[in-house]
C-alpha cells in the first residue's frame, strides 16, 4: 500500500487527536495511530479504550489497506519537516518507509487487527447543540470537576437533559457549577456523567462557531462528531449527587463587586495566603469590602480594601481564594453578585448580567475563620 498526504495537513489532524494517547499504557498497541487507506480517504484513530477520537481527510492512494503506526515517533518527526508532500510506502510486514524531498525514514508498524475495535453506536438517543454553546458549557464547568478517583461520579460532568433546556452540573464537593442552555431542547429527560479527559479533548477538536453538532448517546457512551472529525468515550457509571439540596435558596445578604478588581485584589493577597487552604478572609461592612490573608508559619500577611455594593448585615466570612479565581473566570459579565448569609453557609456566584438563553449559578462553601 502506499499513499501522498501533505505533511502540515496531516501533523494539524495528528496534534487534534494525540491527546487521547496516554504516556504510559497498558497495551503497547495503544501507543499507535490506526491508519486505515480506502479509496483516496484516508481515517487515523486514536484511542486509550475510554474515549476514540477519529479523523479523516483525503489522500493520493494506490489502493487500501490498514496499518498501526507508533504515534510519538510520527508526530515528532512531523513537527520539524517543512510543509511538502510525504510519500508513504506500507509493506506486507507493517514496515514503512516514508519519503520526502530530500529524505527516507523509516518505521515498524503493527498488525492492526490488534487494535482495540470502536464502540458502535447502537440503541442511541440525540439533540444537537451548536459547537461555541458545548465548548462554552465545557469551560464553564470543567475547573470544578473533582480529581478523586474514590468519587467516580464527581470526576466527570453531569448532562441533564430535558425537553426545554440542557444542563452541565460539576462539582469536587467543596464548589458546585451549574449551566444550563434553554436554547438546546432534547427529546427526553435523560442524563449522563461525562469523563473529565474527553471534555478536554473535544474543547480543543470544536471550533468556537455556529456550526450544528448532533449528539448522540446510549447508556455506555457518548458520541460527537463534527465535519471530519470523531470523538466517543464511555460515560461514567455511578449516579452523581442530588445537587440539588445544596444549593441553598435563602441567601438574604447581595454583594455586588467589579469582577476585574475583585479578581486583581485576591490574586495579590492571596499570594500570602496559606499555602494549604488559600485561605482568605472577606470582611464586608457598607459599601467596603475587605480581603486579608495570612501566613502564620512565615508571617506573611496581606489586606486590601475595595469598594462593593452590599444590601445585609456586616459579615465576615472566608474563602479559598483559588476556587473564587477559577470561579471569577468563568463569569462572562463586568460585575458579579454574591449572595450571602451566614459564615458557615455556602456563597452563590451569578454574573450580574447574562444572556437570555444562559444561566450560570456558581457555589463556594467557606472555609472555618480560624479567629
């Protein structure tokens, strides 16, 4: 078998989908792209046997055929050949040669009937949903995801579906997010758990545009596809908390601060937080606020002030200052509200302003003032 593919066209492709392929895997097979040749098409697959990202682009063949390349040799040789047309030349024995213009490389390649075969997609249910409100919805919700692998459904986001509206809910137990589109109507009520990695994969795969995307589902996996390429992976199966509980539906106290300012002011006084719970304290009276942080171990200590918009009593209450960063950026509007009650009750971040087809409810449990 042989075939003709420009080396930038193939290396773009490439970079989209080496990402699935861990450092350290099981199989050494999984260390491979699956290049598969039909008919001037040419498809490489990529997987870790959680989640499959597929590609496809046109090539110049003499015919078809399949076969496993290892994919860091590719991808780095890829990298440092200027943009040209590579020929490559599989043999029976899965060894390839590839020739550019002034070189011959060679590789071994694998037997690709020993690579792990794609999820099919049968029995599914679809909605579609436009490729900038899904990357939107990934960034809004992705920073909250739990990294414990002893809380399986935390680790992933929560789809909720219903006919009028399309929810994202994650949470690592200490902040929640929720984010719901009522511009994406599903057929169903249904739900899933969506693995943090390939959330990753498909914000960097979708373009920030328009453009329609269908997604489909069934109990066992998800499946996104959009022009070219193809993404699946295995949901998460465990039932994913009642989030609703915690969100807390009296908060009487409203601060109302300037997002850029709040955020400078704790980024420079959480520097001198502790290192451990980046801990800060927001002491809020009339239309001042107050953040200080503190150190004990190395005495460091820091305070700022700011002005703020506040209806309620005086209140003193902490925060970690990391989470309320992460929080911040993922608010779209100038100025963000607070509501507030007590030391020990969670806060609920909302952008003062959002789209009409947009919701976004932030939470953020406080940490002990340690008086």
């Amino acid at each position: 078998m042989k075939f003709i593919v420009s080396s930038s066209a193939l290396l773009k492709q490439l970079q989209q989908i080496s990402g699935v392929i861990n450092s350290n895997t099981v199989l050494p097979i999984l260390e491979d792209f699956l290049f598969d040749v039909e008919k001037n098409k040419l498809s490489v697959v990529a997987t870790d046997l959680e989640t499959v990202m597929k590609i496809q682009m046109e090539v110049e063949s003499n015919g078809s055929g399949r076969v496993c390349i290892p994919a860091r040799i590719l991808v780095d040789s890829l990298k440092n050949i200027p943009d040209q047309p590579l020929t490559f030349n599989i043999d029976k024995n899965f060894s390839i040669e590839i020739t550019s213009d002034n070189g011959k490389y060679k590789v071994m390649g694998e037997n690709p009937d020993n690579f792990p075969k794609e999820p099919t997609a049968d029995d599914t249910s679809s909605f579609t949903i436009t490729s900038s409100a899904l990357v939107t919805a990934i960034n809004k919700t992705l920073f909250a995801v739990s990294n414990d692998d002893l809380r399986p459904a935390m680790t992933g986001v929560f789809f909720e579906m219903s006919k009028d509206a399309l929810q994202f809910v994650s949470t690592d137990a200490h902040r929640l997010v929720r984010y719901r589109r009522k511009d994406v109507h599903c057929p169903k009520t249904d739900s899933m758990i969506v693995p943090k990695k390939p959330l990753t994969l498909l914000k960097s795969a979708m373009p920030m545009n328009e453009d329609e995307l269908v997604v489909n589902y069934n109990s066992n996996h998800l499946f996104v596809k959009h022009g070219t390429t193809q993404m699946s992976c295995r949901l998460i199966d465990a039932r994913f908390p009642d989030y609703k509980v915690v969100i807390p539906t009296d908060n009487p106290y409203k601060l109302t601060v300037n997002k850029a300012d709040f955020q400078g002011a704790l980024r420079r006084v959480s520097i001198f937080s502790n290192k451990s719970t980046n801990q800060v304290v927001v002491n809020i009276s009339g239309s001042e606020l107050q953040l200080a942080a503190q150190d004990v171990d190395f005495s460091f200590e820091g305070t700022e002030r700011m002005k703020c918009q506040y209806s309620g009593e005086d209140l003193q209450i902490a925060f970690n200052a990391k989470f309320l960063i992460e929080m911040l950026a993922a608010a779209d509007s100038d100025e963000i509200t607070i509501d507030l009650s007590t030391p020990t009750k969670a806060g609920i971040l909302k952008p003062a302003s959002q789209d009409d087809d947009e919701d976004l409810l932030m939470l953020v449990m406080p940490l002990m003032l340690n008086n």
